[in-house]
C-alpha cells in the first residue's frame, strides 16, 4: 500500500483515528489518532484509553503500528494528536498526556519540569523512529542534484539565490541548470526537523549559517514559510526553482526531487533507509541510565553515511504513570520497538533502529512501571 493509502485509510476511522502526519510541529485534519496497545499479535486482555500528542514526524510509522495494535488488542485504546513536538512535550509536562513524541530531546528547563511531572521517577527519552530529512527541489530536467553543506547555507540564508550560482554549478558539472530564482522553503511553524536541520548547518557551515539551532525557522535567513511537513511538500511540488527539507516519508509520498548531500568526508549520498542508518550507528548516547538521548555527528565521516537525521523520541515517565498508562505506555512500546515494529519502518520512508542503541532502547521501556 502506498503512503498516501496508509494515511487516507487512517483519516477515516474518525474521532478515535490514528492520523500521524509528517513531521514535528505539524498539525493536519485527521485530528487525533488511536491505537490499541501490547504487541502485535498477541492479545492479552488489556483494556483502558490513554492520551498522546506530539511529533508528526512519526506519523507514518505511528500509522502502521496502530493498525497493528488496533487488530490484535481491541480493548486498548490510544488517542495520539499530532500537535508537534513543543506542543506535545508541554502537555506532557502538564500531566494531560501519557507520552510525548518529540523531534529532540528534552532540552534548557524541559527535563526539571517532566521530572516534576512524573513526581515517583524521572521522565526518559526514548528514541524510537530514525527520520532521515531529505533535501527535495522542483527543477525539470536536474536529476541527482549535488549540494554540499556550504551551499546549502547559502541557499537557506538566502546568499544563493539563482539555480545557476557558480558553487551550485561547482558541485554539479555535468547538470544543465537554469538560471531560475531560487525558492527556498521553511517550517512556518515550530518544528522539530527545522531543529535538526539547522543543526546540520549550524555543524557543517558555522561560516554561512551564523545562526543558533531551533524548532523556529530564524527571521534573518528569510525564504518562504510553509506550515507543516504536507505543507512543505505541496509548496515544493507546486513552485518550479523549488528546494527545501521534508522528511524521507513525505518525499516520497509527494514524488519530489531528493539531493544528494555531501558528508563530512565530502562524499555526496543519497538518502536511503541504509545510508541515514550508518549516521545514527555513530551517534552518542548523552542521557544518563535509560535516558537516551543522543547526539547526532551531522559531519560523520563514516562512507556511505547520509548526514541531515533526526530521531524522534517517545518522552514519558520511567516510574510515575498511573497504573494503567504505565501498562498500556510500556505494552504500546514493547511492540514499537520489537523486530516486528522496527520492521514495518523500512518501506514507510524510515530506518529502523539496530545493534546497540535497540537493546538499550529496549531495557529502557522495560523499565517503564
């Protein structure tokens, strides 16, 4: 089933529908979504509703899984409103949600209050969906653009400005390129993927990207606002001279142009599950016991890496739920985490998680009372 099948049929199910959409900081007219809880398959009479918000950069995935729960455990029911990451971080904070799905860790002041939150036990991070962000453009006639992290600073910070600019031509010798304006496109709104994507700038060229990473866009590096992840991909599609970042799952929904980008050993990759997956192979764990919060390395080295991922965590309490959220919370995860779970990712634009990091993902949420 394509992506957009996956998403129309979720849309429909109705007030308690799953309806994750693109990426963090995103809100779309599927409203709330809805799953049932433990592991795919094997129904073991747990019952009770439980709210979620947050992140829609894991929408697709959330999708999937919930189908699955849906099926095998009808007694359980998650209702998951795809806020975006901010929004979703401060309801759980104020005690309205369960879990939080977010585009970055807890951050500055955040974990101080979650932890207040949880008043028994600390509030953890928990990488569950690896989201590659694709670099995507509308220009008829240049397959394979090649971009470094330079030009791409001088593209979003508006100094690049026509699709024939010499380092574009640089890095491209054998394109044709017209001398079309170019349109670069951002998140209107706060965004979990504009977070990590000005990461990458910020890591890859301080010189040409003097700004500080956040979830909202600077005013200073100017270009056009779009809201959402279906916002950005529609922009893009829509506007020939076109270029901006979306995640790999709307990428390929919209059948948009994906740039190859140079890693930290110059190397230009193409974004594929496996290439992004070698850069979070790489990434530190900088969260202490089952807090897993990670720092990406945007100027990996490692051959064959794709640089510009973002993790999307799920931010809820190792010890302080009620009773019955911390059985669904730790069922619901159990499975997104399981070979199962982390399976269906692949085909939805995503990559799955592996090795090392899986396993501590997975004593993570079996610690979860």
């Amino acid at each position: 089933m394509k992506y957009a099948g996956r998403l129309a049929a979720v849309a429909v199910v109705g007030a308690l529908s799953l309806a994750a959409c693109g990426t963090d900081n995103n809100t779309t007219g599927a409203g709330t979504t809805a799953a049932s809880a433990p592991a795919a398959g094997n129904d073991n009479g747990l019952s009770g509703t439980i709210n979620a918000a947050g992140s829609s950069a894991q929408a697709n995935a959330i999708t999937e899984w919930t189908k699955n729960f849906t099926a095998t455990n009808p007694g359980v029911t998650l209702n998951y409103q795809p806020s975006g990451s901010g929004a979703g971080v401060q309801a759980f904070i104020q005690g309205t949600v369960a879990f939080a799905g977010s585009d970055s860790a807890l951050k500055d002041d955040e974990p101080a209050q979650a932890d207040a939150r949880c008043k028994t036990g600390k509030a953890i991070n928990i990488p569950m969906v690896t989201g590659p962000v694709a670099v995507v453009y509308n220009l008829p006639g240049v397959e394979g653009l090649q971009l470094s992290p330079k030009t791409l600073a001088g593209i979003f910070n508006s100094k690049i400005t026509k699709w024939d600019d010499a380092a574009i031509k640089a890095e491209n010798p054998d394109a044709t390129l017209p001398a079309t304006p170019i349109q670069a496109f951002h998140r209107s709104d706060e965004s979990g993927t504009s977070d990590n994507f000005t990461k990458f700038l910020k890591a890859t060229a301080a010189d040409g990207w003097p700004y500080e990473p956040a979830k909202a866009w600077p005013a200073e590096a100017k270009g056009q606002g779009s809201k959402g992840s279906d916002g950005i991909s529609a922009s893009v599609k829509d506007t020939e001279g076109a270029i901006s970042y979306v995640e790999l799952s709307y990428a390929e929904n919209s059948s948009l142009q994906k740039a190859k980008v140079a890693n930290g050993a110059g190397e230009y990759v193409e974004l594929t599950a496996e290439s992004a997956a070698k850069t979070v192979e790489t990434a530190e764990i900088k969260g202490t016991g089952n807090d897993l919060a990670l720092s990406i390395d945007y100027a990996t080295k490692t051959p064959g890496a794709y640089p510009i991922v973002l993790v999307t965590y799920e931010i809820t309490c190792e010890k302080g739920l009620s009773a019955e959220e911390s059985k669904v919370v730790k069922a619901f995860l159990t499975y997104t985490a399981s070979d199962e779970g982390q399976a269906a990712l692949t085909e939805l634009g995503y990559a799955p998680l592996a090795g090392e990091l899986l396993t501590k993902v997975r004593t993570a949420v079996e610690a979860i009372s």
